[in-house]
C-alpha cells in the first residue's frame, strides 16, 4: 500500500477485506499503483487521487457482492465508467474501492418497436449507436467524449443534441441499482409515462454515485431522420450570433444541434483538426427531420441568421461531410488544451435561461479580457449552456486561482441570472461550493436527508455533491 | 364535530389547535359539514371521507405556518386543488386538515422570451392558458379535467397531449415546496438543464402530497403552432386502430394527439355532446406544425390508416371545429357516466409498451365481455396509456366488486407487459395494492426510507401511495 496521495484521515483497508475481495474477485482485485493512479484521475485539472484498491466487476451480483463487503467493513465505494467526468468525480476523496464497471458492456436488449434498449452501465455511447446501426434508430445523448452510459446517466449529461432530445433525465426510462448495503433494486419500467409512486429513477439520474450505482439502464431510442442538414455560419461578433440563437429558439424550430463556437476556439479548432473553418464567432447547425421539413427549419434558420449579420451558410449534407464537421467541434475540447503544449484545460458549464444568456456571455467575455486567461468558449447554447475551456499551465499556481476565481464568479453569474452552476458536467468536488447559493440552504438539507436515508454510513462516493 | 364517516382510530382536532388555527385565519378555517364533505370528496368513485376542517390559504406563508401547526399538533396535511383527483387522493382517510389552495390562483410571471411561466399551484391549465392568450404560447399538458397545476404536479398528469410534450415530469422547472414541518423550499431553476445535485424537483413531482404541498410551479411554454390540424377516422375494429397507432409511433410522426375510443364510448359521446360520429372504434388525431408540416405528418398517418383499413378521415381545420372535436373528447368521461343514470364513473389507467398495446387491449376488452361491465373504452394510446371507464351502480355491492376484480387484473396485465398499473392517475388509495408488483420491495423500501426522511411524523397525506 504505497499511497502518499491518499489523505491520512481514512485507515488503510483491513487485512481481512483485502483477503475477502481477493478470494473472490482474484485478479480482477488489483492494488498495483498504476491500476489505482488510472481510476483515480478524470478528464479535469483536479489533481488525481487515487482508491486504495480497483475491482474489475462484471454482472450486477458481482457490484452487489463488493457494496455487501464495503458496507460491511465501512469502505468507500466510487463507480468508474470511462474516466471521461470533469469534475473530478471519481477521486478517492476518502479512499476507498474503485468499481470499473467497463467491462459490463453488453447490450442486453433492443426493442426497435418499441424504441428502447437496456443497457449494463459499462456500454459507451458510441457502443450502443454502432450495435444500433441495422434498426433505423439511434440514441441521440452525446457529451462529446465516448463516456459510458452509467457515466452519463450519473451525471445527468446532454450534449449537442439536447435542445431536441433532452438529456439523461428525459431519456432515462428505467435502472437497477444497487445501494449501500448490497440490495439491487428496479427503478421504472418500460412504460412511456407513470403516475406510479416516487420518480426513482430521476433520482437515481444525476445523484453521481452517492446514492448507489447504476448497473443497468433503460434508454430511449429515435428513429434516425429521414434527413439530416448540417451548417455552420460565421457572424461579425459574438452578440450577433447569440441573438440568432434566442430567436431561433423563441420561435420554436425544432433544431437538433445549435453550437456557438467564437474566434479563439475556432483557432484551435482548424489547428488541431486541419480545418479551414473562419476563425470568427460561428455557429455550428444540425436539422433533423423530413426533406421538406428540414428545408424549412434551414430556411427559417438562415433568415434569422442574414438579419443578424450572418456571413455566409456553409452547408455539409453529406454524411462524411456532417461527420468531419461535428467531429470537429467535438474535438474542441482537445484542440483548446493543444492551443499550449503542457497545459490542462479547465472547463465551466453555465447553464442561463435563454433570454440572459447574451448577457452572461458578454459578462464572461469582458471577465475573461481583464483575467487574461486563456479560455476558448463554447456551448450548447440552444439550452443556454455554455463551457470556457481554460487552457492552463498545471504548475503555476497564481494562474490557477486566477482560473478558479474566474470559474467561480461565472458559476455565480449564472446562478444570479436564475441560472445553474452546471448544465450538464456535474457537482463532483468542483461545484459544490455554490450549490447553497443556486439551491438555497432548505433544499439542500432536503438533499442531505436523502443522502443519510439512502446511504447513512455515507460509504457512496463520498465526498461528492452535498457542500 | 359531527363526523360519523371519520374512523374512530384517530382522535379529534384538539381545542388548542382548533383555537389557534381560527385565531390565524377567522372564517377561512371551517369545520362546517357541507365544506368538509366536499374536501372529501373526489371525482372517483372511493366513498368520500371528510378532513376534521378545511383551510383556504392564500400564500405559501400560509401553507407553512398551517404546516408548522399541524406539525406540533400531530395533524395530518391535504393538499386540495380542484378536487378532480381520480383515485381518492384527498381523502381523509386518517382524518386531519384539507389545506384549500384555489385561492392561490395568481399568474405570479410569464416570460415569453424564455417559454416559461411561474404559477401558484391553485392556478388551473386553463386559467394559465387564458393568461396566456397574447403571447403566441401555450401550456400543453391537458388531463381533460380543468385540474389545478398543484394538483397536476403532485399527480405527475398528463392527457391527451403528452405523446408530443410530455407530461409534468417533462414540463416541470421549478416549484416552491412546504415540507411537514413547515419549512419552505424551492427546487429547480429557470434553467433548461441543470446536473447540479439530486433532481428535488423531479421527486415532489407525483409524489401526491406525501412529502410536501407545492405553493409554486415554474413551467415550460411552447410557441402555440403556426397550423393546427385535428381528424377523426373510424376503423372496422379496435385492431386495426391500435395498429394505425402503434404504426404511427414507430415511425416517429411527431403527431400531438392520438386518442383512441370504442364504439361505445362513440355512443356515449354522440349522446352527450349531440355529434353524429360513427359509432366505430375510432381514433382522434391532431397535428401541430408549419402548413407544409402538418400537411406532411397528415398524410403519412393517412397512408398508415388506410393500410389498416381506416373508413374516412374527416378533417377539422377550423378552430371552432376542432373545439368542438376535443370539447366531445374531454367530455368522455362524463358522457361515459350518463350511459347509466345514477351511476358512478370507476376509471382503469393501464400503460404498457406501445408494442404490447395491442395485446393488452385485446385481452382487456375480452375481460370486459365476460365481465359484462358496462365500459367504454377511451386512450391516450400514443404513449400506450388507455382507460376503461366502468359506469357502475353504486349500490350494487356485487357489481362494485366485480368492476374492482376487473381493474386488478387490468393493472396486473399491464405490469406483466412491463407496463405500469397507473399511465397518468397516480395511486391515491386505489393504486396502492399494485405497486410493489410494478416496482418490486426493493424500490418500494426506498421509498418508504423517503417518506421517512421529509415526512418521519406521517402527517402529508398519509394512506396514499406507500403500500
């Protein structure tokens, strides 16, 4: 047990658990440091720390066995899908057992008439879309990164695509969860609505693992569109652009994908992904639907975008076209961090009520100007969500807490404009300094009860959520 | 206090709280026969049984100092709306006190550019709707009944429109909750999406007044359509309609309504509300859209129709029309009711996957002839939800029992077909013995641990929901 990250404050596991957890998992029971290092870092600029041991679990009795033994040796229990959270959500805050449900990756069912699947936790999104490909239907939720659908459904996340389809909440229909003390529960069912006693299942979605840990999920399907219409359009400022946004969404046009990117993340992006894309404030646009239908979507989008100033309308139909275009924007994240070799990026996640959020952004911009900081934007903005991807250098402290002060008066700014601290990343350690002041302390005492009912040993990743 | 239907278990309103509950609210506080009758009293057919008194609040201070009271007294909380609840949900049955919130009927805030509004709970969707005449928005969620948006949330209602909208779980924001001791909190934002920490909101939403009284509802708008287009066609038999229906849904039609009814409910209708439609299994379709939208959606389902063998399509585009059309449908259920003078209505609520939705009606219906029960069949058969509306006698203890056996094994059908005993109702009193077959002990003890942690006294409408 070599761990000079762990915190002292939690006592190493005992003799006798580690016997337990070998016994049964064998080599799928690892305390090798690189195991440990690997499971105890995420995608964010938090510093990783990492479990005291990683279990490799492959069926749900197998993550109920591990909770049965934690619960009864009181160690902390931290699920891990992909490792893709920014918001340092599977750090070992209190050492303890990483669960790598990777490996329960199976698609158990797909009922194409009924457009659903059913899932293990482990299954990415990208997974689930290729087992997809032969039934016409797809699974619209994309974060950007390939994270696991337990990962998602943790975090409640969205993506591109949510102005259309929801997010995890809205696409969630049923779960098995397994909770504290080993007991494996059924959330849902596979009816479209129910009046049948307390929402579980939106619960369980976005609690993070500290409630329990999603094994299996239900998830909505969509038919694929019978067409599909990619654009981008660059404007003459930022402003220009997030008005074409507000009234684009104002008028209800049932758009897929809506993207704000501005001048510096379009740098980044042409750079990394050898794109030739104006290096100005630009929109990235999606339309689903029939021909017809999303000719008239492109047609009322574009004329909203001419009397704002809009540029030109660069059109990609083809899907390889469409492909590289969102692949593209997908890579942002990536391409900011390459703006400067050996930097990490750090990313907000305001989420605004539509009509603020030309100002939450105008506020940001000018804050943004006088930190100096580096920080591309980019956003979901058809839901009032948008990231400044800070681009910092991991050993200068000055400029860190210049990035935290920064990233903490947007969490605030937001919240002002009846907003949220996060969109769709998560509270991990990140956020939960501002969730008394998004949420108000009454019902964040309600969010404790809920916690110590569910989990009163608090053994489920700890640490997480609840200031 | 003449009460003789109270049950004798639970002891009278004390003199110290009946003193400080008429020196805070004079004549707003009654304990008359005829207002405690017609607190106890739903629109199902559960035997009333009356509160001990009936308040009329006017804020959400005056919900929590009731709360705060209560609590110290040991008295148990109703929450009453428009009282159209359909499965006894506000009756007395430990007796205590019906907070009347249909004085809390102010629009508090629409904001048009956000296509969101702020209500207080006794605010009814129609009331809402007329409020919003001149903004060009409208409320979606419709249950036919002019319920009250408080009484919508805590039952999670839905109705004919969700299979495009959703339902409250998808069209609530944000609400304002007084939890059993009195204290009050908000959940939620007026952001479109938010992961930050456990989805409160999403928990009061059907929870029925089991763990707090919603004051306040922060709901979503949606611009009212540029066409609206609203059919009727009749089919040889209910197959072939359900088909059309299931059709339709695989397709992905973005269709607003698609209702279903029997020939029997054709003939209750055409006698109530003086229409000469063909008294076939039928179904009721709206479309919502552009022109050229609505146009395309409308001649898919044609198509799909008449592949199954659909009669006629008769349309309704003029506004009046297509009142009159939903006006005879809301009034189903009360057409239903005059098929029998003197009876009572007994409404099941069965919801199943849209793919088992023909086999569960065939068999439903079969049930019904060997019953020889008297009910029409009506359905919001988009999402797979579908009622029958048994027209009883209410003397006829036999014939109750019968209707009670036939509701049982509809609702047990339902969850066999991975289903729910309740699409849209809630549970109430009526729903309670199915739910640990839909959702298993484990869940169900999850929510016990719930209603334990916001409400350990027992005093939010006890007797509902929890087994």
């Amino acid at each position: 047990m070599n761990a000079p990250e762990r915190s002292p404050d939690h006592p190493p596991l005992s003799d006798t658990f580690i016997a337990a957890m070998s016994a049964r998992f064998g080599s799928r029971f690892s305390q090798s440091e690189a195991v440990r290092l690997s499971h105890g870092t995420d995608e964010s600029a938090h510093p990783p720390q990492p479990p005291d041991a990683v279990v490799f679990v492959e069926s749900t009795e197998e993550v109920a066995a591990v909770a049965t033994l934690c619960h009864a040796h009181r160690v902390p229990m931290i699920a891990y899908g992909a490792g893709t959270s920014l918001e340092g959500h599977l750090l070992a805050v209190n050492g303890g057992i990483s669960i790598d449900l990777s490996a329960m990756n199976r698609v158990l069912a797909v009922r194409a008439g009924d457009l659903d699947a059913t899932v293990e936790a482990g299954v990415t999104r990208k997974q689930l879309n290729t087992a997809l490909r032969d039934t016409g239907l797809f699974f619209p939720i994309d974060p950007g990164a390939d994270a696991s659908l337990g990962g998602m459904t943790a975090t409640r996340a969205s993506g591109t695509n949510a102005v259309r389809y929801g997010t995890m909440r809205e696409n969630v229909m049923a779960l098995t969860v397994v909770l504290a003390d080993g007991r494996i529960i059924k959330t849902g069912s596979r009816a479209r609505k129910s009046a049948a006693g307390y929402d579980l299942t939106r619960l369980f979605v976005g609690s993070e693992g500290t409630l329990g840990i999603v094994t299996e999920i239900t998830l909505r399907l969509y038919p694929i569109p019978e067409a599909i219409s990619s654009a981008v359009c660059a404007f003459p400022d930022i402003a220009a652009a997030v008005n074409t946004v507000i009234q684009t969404i104002q008028l209800g046009v049932p758009i897929a994908r809506i993207e704000l990117l501005d001048a510096l993340a379009l740098q980044a992006i042409n750079s990394y992904s050898n794109t030739t894309l104006r290096e100005a404030p630009t929109l990235f646009f999606e339309f689903h639907g029939s021909p017809a239908g999303v000719d008239e979507q492109a047609r009322t989008v574009q004329e909203i975008a001419r009397e704002h100033g809009g540029l030109d309308f660069e059109w990609a139909t083809r899907a390889e076209d469409r492909s590289r275009l969102w692949q593209a924007r997908h890579d942002a994240y990536f391409a900011c961090i390459r703006l400067r070799p050996g930097s990490r990026g750090q990313s907000t996640d305001a989420c605004v009520p539509i009509s603020r959020l030309a100002d939450c952004i105008a506020e940001t911009l000018e804050d943004r100007a006088t930190s100096g900081l580096i920080a591309p934007l980019v956003g979901h903005v058809g839901d009032g969500n948008f990231h400044l991807i800070a681009v910092l250098d991991p050993d200068n402290a000055a400029e860190l807490e210049q990035a935290h002060n920064f990233a903490a008066r947007l969490a605030q700014r937001a919240i002002r404009m009846e907003g949220s601290c996060t969109g769709e990343h998560g509270v991990g350690i990140g956020k939960r300094g501002y969730l008394i002041a998004e949420h108000g302390e009454g019902a964040i005492d309600v969010m404790r009860s809920l916690k110590q009912a569910l989990d009163p040993l608090n053994l489920m990743n700890p640490g997480k959520i609840l200031p």
